[in-house]
C-alpha cells in the first residue's frame, strides 16, 4: 500500500492530530495542567484552521477513488471548522464548570471525532466511506446531546436523538442496497452515475433515491423527517446545540449535494427534481409557521434553523456551480449568524439560566451590547441588508432562478414570502429585546472572556463578509477549480 | 473611488454612524454635534453637486447619466457598485438632504435613547441616498432594504399610540413588496443580455441592450411595479401607510412620507418603466385604475379622519398615487409633473409632519375635535400650517400647483376615452383635498378656544422655526421658480421616452 496517500488528507490528518493530543493530554496530565486543556485544544485548533485554509488541496482521489480532498471540499472543511472555532470559544466556561470539569476532555475528544466524520462525509466518494464519516459524525453526537448528565431533558433529546440517526442510517442503507442493484454492484458515485444515465428510470430507482433523500433528510432536518430537532435542540446543552445547527447541517448540506448530483445527476428531471422541489416548500414553511409560535429561545433556533436548511437546499436545486458556491457561501453566513444568535442565548442561559423570549424584555437597558449584537443575529438571519444574511440569500435565490424555467421562479417566489413570514418571527425578538416591557428581567452581567471573543467574531462576520465579497469569491473559486457539479450551464456568466 | 462625489452622499452617513457610535448615550450636546455637522454636510454636498450638474449640462454634456463611475463587487455575478445621476436623481438627492437636516432639527429632543434613534435614523438616510445614486440594480435593491428596516425599531421604541403593531404592519408589508421586487429584479437580470451576451445589473447596460422577452416583461412588469408600488402607496398596498406614520415620531414620519414614499415612484419610474417598456405599454392601463383609486380614495378618506396624521397619511396617499398616475401616462409632460409632485408632496408632507409633531408635542392630542384656535395661542406654527395647507391643495406659488398642474396638463394629451375618463376622476381630487385641508385649518387653527388649558402652551422654539423655515423657503422656492426643476430634469426624459416609443 501506498501511505504517501495520506498526504492528500491533510485535514481530516490535522484534526486527528489534534484529537491525539487533547487525548493525551486529557490522560496523562495532572489536576493542575488540566485547566489548560480549553485553551490549549482552541488555539490548536485555530492554527489547524488556518493550515487548512491557506494550503492548497491535492484534489487527487486517493485510495482507489474513494477519497478526495477537491478545492471546494477543503474549503467547507475550511469554513466547517470556523463554526467549530467559534463553539469551542463560546463554551469555554460552560467545560470550566463544576459538573462539567471531570468530562471536559471527552467534550472535545467526542467533538473533534464527529468533525472528522463530518470531513469524510464531504470528501467520500464512495458510499462505504461516506457511511463511515456518517456513523461517525452522528453516534458521538448523541453522547455530547446527553452531556448534562444530571438533567431529564437531556437525557430525552440524546435517547430522540439516537433512535432517529439509526433510523435515518437504516433507511439510507436499505436505500443504497437497491442503488447497488442499479449500479450493478458498486458503490463508487462515478459507477453509479455510468450505470444510471444509461438504464432506464424505473419504480424502485424512485424508491432508491427517495430513501437516500430520506437518510439525509434526518441528518439536514428537512420536513417531514423534522420531527426529532425541536426536543433534541431544546434538550441538549446549548454549545452542543449551536453545534448542531450550524456544523453538523452545513456538512450533510455539501455531502447532500454532492451525492445528488455525482451519483444521481443524469436522472435529475426524472426523478429526484420534484422530490426536492416538495421537500423544500414544506422545509421552509414548516419550519417558518412552527417558528412563530415558540417562547423557548432554544426552540425557536431549531425550527429557524430548519426553515433555514430550506434556503440551504435551494443550492442544490440549481445544480450548478453557482449554485454550490453560492450554497457554501450560505453555510458561512448561516454559521456566523446562527452562532452569534447562540452567543448571546447561551451567555444568558449561563449567567441566569434564562431562556425565554419574555426574559428579554428590556434588554437593552441592562445590555446593550448583547442587544446590539442579537439584533445584528437576527436582521442577518432575516435576510436584511447590509448584513451578511442578505447577501447569501440575494447570491442563493440569483443562482437558482439563473436556469430560466417558471417553475423555479414560481419556488423563489414561495422562498421569498417566507422570508417575510420568517421575519416576523426574527422581529418578535427585536421586539422584546428593545420594545416590549419596562422592567428588565436579566440583570446587567459581564460575560467571561472567551464568549465575548466569540461574539465579536460573529458580529464581524455578519457586518463585513456581506460587504466584503472575499469569502463568496473564495467558495466560487473553490468550485471552479474542482469538478464537483456535473452541470455548468451557467459557466459563461464569469468574468474576469 | 473616492474621487467620485456621489459616493460621499453614502459614507457621511456612515461617518455620522460612527461619530454617533462613538458617544455616550446621556451625552446629547456631542450627539447633537454630530447629526448637525453632518446633515449639513450632506445639504452641501447635495447643493454642490446640483450646481456642478447643471453647470456641466450647461456646457453641453448630454449623456444620460453623470459623475458615473463603476466599481467591481461580486464578480461571479457581474455585480457592480456603480453610481451614476440624470436631472431627477440629483433634485431626489436635494431632497433626501433638506429633508435629512430638518428632520435632525426637528427631533431636537428626542427621548429616550437619543443615540439609538439617531444611529437608525443615519442608517435609513445610508439607505435613501444610496438609492438615489445607484445604477445598477443590484446595489439600488440593497439599499432599499436598508431604507425599510431601520423603520422598524424607530416607530417601535420612539412612536406613539399602537406602535408595536403599525410598525410590525409597515416592516413587513413593504418588505413583502420588495419580496416582489426582488423576483422582478432577477428576472430582469438574467434576460439582461441577448444570446451569449454578459449579463449585467446595469440599468443603462440592460436599457441599451433590449433583450428583455415580451412574454417575459409582461410578469416582470407587474412584479416590479407592484414591489415598488407598494412603498409608493398604491391601492390596495396603501394599508401600512396611514398607521406607520400615524405611530411614527416626528423626524421618522418626515423622512418616511417625505423621501421614502418617493423610493417607490423613482424605483417604478427608473426600472419598472424604463427596463420593461413594451409591458409599461400595454398593462398601464391596469396600474392606471389603481393609482386613479388611490388618489380619489385617499382624498376622501382623508375627509373622515379626525387624527391629523392619519388625515395626513391618506392625502399622502393621493398624492404620491398622482405620483404614480403620473408616471404611467408615459409622455414628457406628465411625468415632468410626476417629478415635480414628488418634491412638493415631499417638501410639503414633511412640513405636516413636523408641524404635526410640534403641535402633539404641545397639546399631547392629535384629534381635532379637541382642539381649536391655536391660531391665537401659537401664531407661528399655525401660519406655518396653514401654508403647508395651500401648498397641499394646490394654491398658485406655492410647489403643489406647479406639480399638479403639470401633471393634469400631461395626463390630458392622452386622448382616448379610458384616459380621459381616469383624469377627470383624478381632478376631482383636488376639491376633496381642498375640502378636507380647509375643515382641518377651520377645526383646529380658526375659531375659539376649544381648551383653556391650551392658552398656556409656547410657541415654536428657535430649533422648530430653523426646521419650517427651511422647509418652506423650498416649497415656495418650487413655486416660484419652477422653470429651474424643469431645466434640470429635461434631459432626463428623452431615453424613456425613447425607449417607450421604440416598444411601440
């Protein structure tokens, strides 16, 4: 064997690496040296996400073409472990915590483990390894929902959770077992891709690649495979829910794309078009009409989230280019305005152990600042200029429309009224935070350090990288420079 | 790019947001300091760049747009920060300035939160103005987002009466609009180019270009006028209009009736008409009969209301529905008048506002029927409301009769029976205005006292006369000096025109 092929892991290498040595170090060090692990692991990491950044990808299928590192899937990785990045700071002082010190090396040692499931998801291409990346991000996930060991809801949402990752796992595996049938006997997406566009569309392909939607549906809580996310959203400790909602559905986001139209794209019209057309309507209403109505800040961020995993799909419905680097773009946006959202809950929830919509009336009389940035949070969620929300829906509605058909227009219109809807509900919170009630309900606190850090690299993100067109220019680029989407009709389009 | 001089009419806001973001919020002199240097910067800056246009007009540069300049922004999409203005923009810019500084001045003593209120209020000026100079349809989109949003937090936390609703009402009704616009917007772009051309966001680009499908144009039409429409009043979108800016504080019912309502007749004027001019064609007709509603609907309503600003906000109603009646006649004259209409209602229902706001701020009722004979309690506000009065019903010297005028004197040269028809109904406007305007003067200025209380109440203070002054010496200076509006914009019509006959 050839283990110079390894070289072309370079990231899913790093953050084995950092995982080895938080593992050690979690182990072997005494009481004492223990206190440094938060701060050790961030900064290790921080510097892994820079070399991921900034070095190139091979872009070689390495392991038999199971395996590669493309430019654009070394930037989501890239753009996966800012999200990560910022969880990491945000939950500092929750690890420093009483119950929490013992277990605080798990919580890393288990979070890298579900990145580096994360990474293989992206990069595999071929369903064994995709299935491994798969089982990997999504059983230690259940574990860290389950980390408030001493609450009942927690307990509840890893039980929810779990039972529906191997359900979902179950449902996508009986669906690649009648893909194998088609492709006759392989698992490569390139094979299967051959063996579709040339037999015919029959019955059980629809069933195939209705429960493959299906097993990603869970993981991406498209409507109706939701069902799992407010309770598991609500039950969780808060930092593994921020996690959740941005890291773990901006990664099943690409790997959704790339299966769908690698393996699936030649019987894009025939078969899977109208599924995907269906489940993202219902993804954003659903999500949006559900959102309306929720008084735990919690819940309100799952059917958010959800109704935003239905913009998030509108990328792969254009199956372009654009539309993937449009879609990556989205992640970005989605990350730093979901985890400053996160930020402002999560240090509330700390310092008060608040979590309702009421407890933040007047706000702003109390803190300012933490006013300021979640209305930043939720104008950007909403889609409101000049922030950064704006711009990755303007880019991802612009990419999807760029195929001319009605019926595409018709899906932008349906996206656009929600987008309304959505900022009613996004308003409510502004509203309580600066309009409603007279007397504050949360003291004035001065968070911890490493959670402000976090907040502001949020609100950086979600005031400059709007303006700033560098990320978008860096994920179309990543995507020009690997072959990922199978269409290009859109190519002319570029300049310069 | 910062040589161009139109792109300083987006960054004194922005100074202004930081200059604010520096000062403490009990700090008022500072935060004072601060909008008044700028505003009035800004009012330079826009009367410097009206000299220097028609100056450059008058050596003989025709080309449709001046002071240009193009910068690349989101390059997969050919996306382009570009700036450019014609005759209307700059007197839209004059505008958006004067009302700017006498909305500062006039919200002198705002509480509580005075930094917040100005931070938002900078942000929705950032928004105005970037409009006003965009030419491509992409930056014009994002700053008339960021014209909406602002509105929501200042009538929320600064308004009065049901603020909570009128503001949620307002926020999302106009962005439902713009939900609409934003589908037109997309359509026009990606059909911007014929064949394997490059696709562009230009509005001059895609103007010369011509390649818009007329099967597409019909919808885009309807989807563009409609999103701009619903910011410009029409009928049946008018709804959030009389209890936004009944529930708006002062300074925000200025800005809001006073430029923002004309972000929807200049975006239906500039894109809807002058992109899709086969479909301006042959649907006017449909937009014809809402905007004709709307200016009748508007006056009577406004008959029946005996809160003065809801009375306000329907005549505001039929007059930028004359606005938009205007436009859709498609010929010089008429749209001439529309622009006119656009200044005066502006000049003239911010001068409502303020007085409207003074008036509350004193009696701390704005029913009418518990008001009387201010006119002897306080002479100055109510002179100058009575003057805001003749120039709303259209007294000659003053700016509505030039506007109006103008506008029925176009509207007329269609000579079919349906356009007939529509503007003999339109005229009749103008005696219900003056119905309405002389029953609110009678009831709340003439007449006796109706409360003893209100003979211990103050006349204007030096900051409130700065405000009416200004904003009647322009209303009479339209009057007067007409001919000066006209020359300005006269080089402005003949590409819409153009491109409306080459449709035909």
């Amino acid at each position: 064997m050839d283990y110079s092929q390894f070289g072309a892991m370079l990231p899913e290498l790093i953050v084995l690496g950092i995982f080895l040595i938080v593992f050690l170090f979690d182990t072997f060090s005494g009481e004492g040296a223990k206190k440094a692990l938060p701060s050790l692991t961030t900064i290790l990491f921080a510097l892994g996400t820079v070399a991921i950044w900034i070095v190139p990808a091979s872009a070689e299928p390495v392991f038999g073409g199971m395996y590669v590192n493309t430019p654009a899937c070394n930037a989501i990785k890239a753009i996966l472990n800012v999200g990560v990045f910022i969880v990491f700071l945000q939950s500092v002082k929750w690890v420093d915590s009483e119950s929490m010190k013992i277990r605080r090396g798990e919580f890393y040692e288990l979070l890298l483990v579900t990145l580096f499931g994360m990474y293989l998801m992206v990069s595999a291409r071929h369903f064994l390894l995709f299935i491994i990346g798969l089982e990997s991000a999504s059983l230690p996930l259940a574990a860290l929902v389950a980390f408030n060991k001493k609450e009942y809801e927690s307990h509840e949402a890893a039980i929810k959770y779990i039972m529906t990752a191997v359900f979902s796992s179950a449902i996508l595996l009986c669906g690649l077992s009648f893909v194998y049938a088609f492709s006759g006997g392989s698992l490569y997406f390139s094979d299967i891709a051959v063996a579709l566009s040339i037999g015919e569309t029959s019955g059980l392909l629809l069933v195939a690649i209705a429960f493959v939607l299906a097993g990603l549906g869970f993981k991406l809580s498209l409507v109706p495979f939701h069902l799992w996310t407010a309770d598991v959203y609500e039950g969780a400790p808060t930092s593994i829910t921020s996690y959740l909602s941005v890291v773990s559905k901006g990664a099943a986001a690409f790997a959704f794309f790339i299966i769908f139209t690698q393996c699936f794209g030649a019987v894009y019209s025939d078969a899977w078009e109208w599924m995907l057309y269906a489940v993202i309507i219902a993804t954003i209403t659903v999500g949006n009409l559900f959102a309306m109505r929720q008084k735990n800040m919690k819940r309100f961020m799952a059917f958010s989230s959800i109704s935003q995993a239905g913009y998030l799909m509108l990328g792969a419905v254009a199956d372009s280019s654009l539309g993937l680097g449009s879609m990556m773009f989205y992640i970005f946006v989605y990350i730093v305005s979901n985890l400053g959202a996160f930020a402002v809950i999560q240090t509330i929830e700390y310092q008060t152990g608040k979590l309702n919509m009421d407890d933040y009336n007047g706000l702003h009389k109390t803190n300012p600042w933490l006013s300021f940035a979640m209305t930043l949070a939720m104008f950007s969620l909403a889609g409101i200029p000049p922030f950064a929300g704006f711009f990755s829906k303007f880019l991802i509605f612009t990419s999807v429309t760029g195929t001319g058909s009605m019926a595409l227009y018709m899906l932008v219109l349906i996206a656009l009224i929600n987008t309304i809807i959505s900022l009613y509900y996004y308003l409510l919170v502004v509203k309580a935070i600066w309009i409603s009630g007279d007397a504050p309900k949360i003291e004035s606190f001065r968070s911890d350090g490493a959670s402000r850090a976090a907040l502001w690299i949020s609100v950086a993100g979600i005031v400059f990288f709007g303006l700033v067109p560098y990320i978008y220019q860096y994920c179309i680029d990543s995507v020009m420079a690997s072959q990922d989407s199978i269409l290009s009709a859109i190519l002319p389009l570029f300049v310069g | 790019m910062f040589g161009n001089i139109l792109i300083w009419f987006v960054i004194i806001p922005i100074i202004m947001m930081a200059g604010l973001g520096l000062c403490r919020n009990s700090n008022m002199k500072a935060i004072r300091a601060v909008m008044v240097v700028c505003s009035v910067a800004l009012l330079g800056l826009a009367i410097w760049l009206c000299c220097d246009f028609l100056r450059l007009r008058g050596m003989g540069d025709e080309s449709e747009m001046l002071f240009t300049g193009s910068w690349m922004w989101y390059a997969p999409l050919n996306i382009h920060l570009a700036v450019g203005v014609d005759g209307i923009s700059v007197l839209m810019l004059l505008l958006s300035a004067v009302i700017v500084f006498a909305g500062t001045i006039a919200s002198w003593q705002i509480n509580p939160l005075p930094k917040n209120f100005f931070l938002w209020f900078a942000l929705l000026s950032t928004g105005v103005f970037g409009f006003f100079i965009s030419i491509d349809m992409f930056t014009m989109f994002m700053f008339y987002e960021v014209a909406l949003i602002p509105m929501y937090l200042l009538i929320g936390v600064w308004g009065t009466g049901r603020k909570e609703y009128s503001a949620m009402k307002l926020t999302l009704m106009l962005m439902g609009g713009s939900a609409f616009l934003m589908l037109g917007l997309l359509g026009i772009f990606w059909h911007s180019a014929p064949e394997g051309g490059q696709l562009t966001w230009n509005i001059l680009e895609i103007s010369h270009n011509a390649s818009i499908d007329p099967s597409w144009q019909n919808m885009l039409f309807c989807f563009t006028f409609v999103g701009f429409g619903v910011l410009g009043a029409m009928f049946p979108f008018h709804t959030w209009s009389p209890d936004g800016h009944a529930c708006a504080p002062t300074a925000v019912s200025m800005l809001h009736a006073g430029v923002l309502m004309k972000l929807g007749g200049y975006g239906c004027f500039r894109i809807a008409i002058f992109l899709l001019p086969q479909a301006a064609n042959e649907l006017a007709w449909i937009f014809i009969i809402l905007t004709g509603i709307s200016i009748v609907y508007g006056a009577f309503s406004a008959c029946v209301q005996t809160d003065l600003k809801y009375i306000n906000a329907y005549s505001s109603v039929s007059h930028c529905g004359m606005v938009l009646f205007a436009i859709l006649m498609l010929n010089t004259t008429a749209m001439t008048g529309a622009i006119m209409q656009m200044l005066s209602h502006g000049l003239m229902t911010a001068l409502f506002f303020a007085l409207i706001g003074m008036i509350y701020g004193r009696t701390h009722t704005r029913d009418i029927r518990q008001m009387g004979g201010l006119m002897q309690i306080m002479p100055y506000l109510g002179v100058c409301y009575m003057i805001a009065g003749f120039a709303s019903l259209g007294l000659p010297g003053l700016s509505g009769f030039v506007a109006e005028m103008t506008i029925f004197f176009g509207a007329f040269q269609d000579s079919d029976l349906f356009h007939r028809i529509f503007v003999i109904c339109a005229c009749s406007a103008i005696v219900t205005t003056a119905v309405y305007i002389l029953r609110v003067v009678g009831k709340l200025l003439l007449g006796p006292v109706h409360d003893e209380h209100h003979r211990q109440l103050t006349d204007a203070t030096w900051w409130e006369r700065l405000s009416t002054v200004t904003l009647i010496v322009c209303i009479a200076g339209i009057g007067c000096f007409p001919n000066w509006i006209n020359e300005t914009i006269q080089h402005s019509f003949q590409p819409i025109i153009a491109a409306i006959q080459g449709a035909i």
